[in-house]
C-alpha cells in the first residue's frame, strides 16, 4: 500500500474521504469505504468463428454504515467526494440515532495467495484468437464424429481498496482466467456434448499452452462420446457412488449454504441451533479454506479486510462452525472467518463460502466402487439447486454410470440425484483417500449476488439416495 490514499489514481482527497466515512459511521457497530476497479474480456470461438468477443471495464464505490442488524449502503460509479457525501447520506440512515461502538478494524495480512499480474493484457488478442481456432481445429481433427465445438477464454482483474473509519486501508489485485471447451457429436441422428475446462487466480499463459487446452479438448471428447451411448437412467431409491473433485459441488449446495452465518443467526438453515452436535457421519470432515494458492474461490483478504481462513466446518461428524461475515460475527458473538464477500462496488457483503471441501479418509476407490452393490457412479455434475430451510437439493448429472454387483456397466442419461444435505451427510458409507479438488470453473448464486467458488471431494459412497430417471431401477 502507498502512503497517500490514492485509490486506482483518483482525485479523492484522504483527508476528505475519511472525513466523510466517519460522519457516516458515527455511532455505528461497523462500515467502511470499498473501492473497485475491475476490468474483464471474454472471447467465445463457435462453429468456426469468432461469434463475440466483449471487454468491460468499471469502477466505484460502495460505502457502508452498520447498527444492529441493519445496514445502510450507497454506491456509485461516480468516484468523487459529493457522490461520496450523498451514500453516506443513505448509509447514514441505517445508523439512526446511534449508540453503537465501532468494531476494531481486522487484522491485517501480508500473505499473497496470487500474484497481481494482469490476465487481460498478458496475452495479445490476436494470439487468444488463434489459440480458439486452434482448439477447434485440433477438436474436429481428433474424430469424424465431431459435428460443433465451442470454446471460450475469459480473464479478469479486479482491484481493491478498503478503507475503515479509523484510517485502516487494504488493498487487493484479483486476476482470475478461465479456458472452457464443448465439443457435440453425433451418431445415427442423436447428438450428445461434452465440456472441459477451467481456471483460476492466475494468468492465460498456462491455459493457453497447447499441452493444457489438449488434454481439455480430449476431455470434453470423451464426455460427448460416453454421454452418446448412455442409456435411460434408472429411478428409485439406491446407493451412489460420488466420484472426486466436482462431484463436490453437491457438498457445496447441499451443506455449504447451511453452514453460511447468516442462514443460521436468522434460524432459516436446517443446521441452526445444531454446533456442537453430530450432523454426519463419522470420518466426514468438510472445510471452507480460501486461503489455497491461485484458486478460483481463494482471496487474500474478504471484502471487508478480514484476511481469509481455513476454516473447519464439520469435524469428524460434528458440527464446529459457520462461515461469517463482520455483521452475523458480532450478532451471534464469535469471530469472523473471512467469509465476507460481494459481488462488486454496487453489492453488500455477506456470509459466501470460497472453496468448501470434504477431506480424504482412507478407502481406495477401486474398493469403494466394488462395494457398491446397485447403485450409480456418478463422476460429473450440472446444475444444482437447494432449499435452505431444510436442505433439500436436486442435482443433475453429466456423466454417470449404472452399477451392479461392483461392475461398473453402462453410461446413463438424465439422472438427477435428490435428498437432503443432513441426512446424506449422517448416510456417507466410504470416504475415499483421493481427495481433489475441481478445476476452477464454480460460480455461487446468493440473494442476486455471484462470486467466484471452488469445490471438493474425495470419492464419496452415499447411501439410500434418490435417484430420479426414465427407466425403473432393478
């Protein structure tokens, strides 16, 4: 950080702005100024064209003051000192007539989890284009039944600069990159698609290498060809086999949103009222970390300063401890955990998970598949959603497979997984010992706000869930 507060080279005046920042939280339990910068660029290569290349650029404010369990927030794109005095303004209605003592500022962190190279500009644009061509080359060259491909390169860099009414400042670069690829082929009339890919807080380089996008576009081949032979998926009530890494976004939709400060300060999560009691099995140990280097859902610092943790959720079975915010910490008096996060400038914080995971036990998959006597494996994941309240989720798989008697059998299509995050937690059988995590393609929805996550999971047998499908089970 410099020594003058200057934020991404503005006229704002230190003096001034935190002038009008303490006016603001004057009597308040919590507030501060947050300030962005965030540029981005998206190339998409489909049915061998260039179909949209796109490049944002924005900045802002957003300036909060906090009493209770109110909150007031104004923003703009507008950075200037009279666009500053009319948020405080609105913030300032949250506070009344105060009474509030201001909350200590957060720790500070010199830890970087990421470097703060810029992923847009590394790259000439003219180079990300040949690099799309070149994958859908590549794809259609590997087999003739290769009928589309699409293929996409996003980057990003989003700068941050945070200032608390006691003069506190903290200052963040998040670069993000992603590389995604669809392939569809068809066979005899019927078309199936496969996708590959990922990213994470990192540059293009590596993403671009042909040796990485290669292995994708064989990747997503594969899924396109499995999912061509797939079979009606069987519906009924039946043991699954979850395999590593993505699978996770079960764990994250199904457990992770219940375990969010807020949910359960309010007593709307299936978990509220529940910490120090068993709530899986034992051996099932389930964390939200952010703090893993170059990671899609890892942040130095959360949107509110407070730098981000390793935070152990569910202990051997037992449950140990919510994700929270600055707010939700105060109300429910504990610590926050560096789990408060928001979309950008224009967005209030709140309690966000940033990579949630499962550890490894010690089951070899090969055994936990060969126990699985009727069953689904299923190894890829769509779209997820879950009711909050009581946990209940309905997940659609990408890819999976009919077992029977431990033998992996054929491919299915259209299965969906259904149950609730509690009950399945209390119904893990086997904890495999190759915990991974995905490639870095998650995004969480909450209240209108997305953000960057990751996933993880070890290979995971889960019994007596229900299965829904087109074809009846046996």
């Amino acid at each position: 950080m410099t020594d003058t507060f200057r934020p991404f080279d503005t006229d704002l005046d230190e003096a001034r702005t935190l002038a009008v920042l303490r006016e603001a939280t004057a009597g308040a339990d919590d507030g501060e100024l947050f300030l962005e910068r965030c540029r981005s660029e998206s190339l998409v290569f489909d049915d061998g064209q260039l179909k949209n290349a796109s490049y944002d650029a924005a900045e802002g404010f957003g300036l909060r003051a906090v009493r209770g369990e109110t909150a007031g927030y104004g923003h703009s794109t507008e950075l200037s000192e009279a666009a500053l005095k009319r948020a405080a303004e609105t913030a300032r209605l949250a506070v009344g007539d105060g009474g509030g003592t201001l909350a200590d500022a957060p720790t500070r962190t010199n830890t970087r989890l990421y470097a703060d190279s810029d992923p847009v500009s590394a790259l000439p644009f003219a180079a990300k284009v040949d690099t799309l061509r070149e994958i859908d080359a590549y794809a259609r060259a590997l087999d003739p039944l290769v009928v589309q491909v699409s293929a996409n390169v996003a980057a990003s860099l989003q700068e941050v600069e945070i200032l608390r009414p006691d003069g506190s400042r903290y200052g963040d670069v998040r670069p993000m990159a992603r590389l995604n690829v669809q392939v569809t082929v068809e066979k005899d009339g019927r078309r199936e698609s496969g996708n590959a890919g990922g990213g994470g807080r990192h540059g293009l380089e590596g993403l671009v290498d042909p040796g990485h996008w290669q292995s994708q576009v064989r990747e997503a081949l594969r899924i396109a060809k499995v999912n061509l032979s797939a079979e009606p998926a069987p519906a009924g009530i039946m043991d699954v086999v979850l395999g590593p890494g993505w699978p996770g976004i079960l764990l994250h939709e199904a457990v992770g949103h219940g375990l969010e400060g807020d949910f359960n300060r309010k007593k709307a999560s299936a978990f509220a009222g529940l910490m120090g009691q068993r709530v899986a099995a034992p051996g099932v140990t389930v964390l939200d970390d952010g703090t893993i280097p170059d990671r899609r859902g890892s942040i130095t610092f959360d949107d509110e300063g407070t730098p981000s943790g390793k935070n152990v959720l569910i202990e051997d079975g037992i449950l140990v401890g919510y994700m929270q915010d600055r707010q939700n910490a105060r109300l429910m008096g504990v610590a926050a955990t560096g789990n408060g996060r928001r979309q950008s400038y224009a967005h209030i914080p709140m309690p966000r998970m940033t990579n949630t995971y499962m550890l490894g036990g010690d089951a070899e998959p090969a055994a936990i598949l060969a126990d699985l006597k009727d069953g689904i494996y299923a190894v890829g994941f769509g779209g997820g959603q879950v009711d909050i309240t009581n946990g209940k989720y309905v997940f659609s798989c990408t890819e999976a497979y009919r077992v029977k008697n431990g033998q992996v059998g054929a491919p299915i299509k259209g299965a969906t997984l259904i149950g609730d995050g509690a009950t399945s937690l209390q119904h893990v059988r086997a904890i495999g010992n190759d915990m991974a995590l995905d490639p870095g393609m998650g995004n969480c929805g909450k209240n209108g706000q997305w953000v960057p996550v990751g996933v993880g999971l070890p290979t995971l047998m889960i019994g007596g869930l229900t299965v829904g499908g087109s074809a009846a089970s046996g």
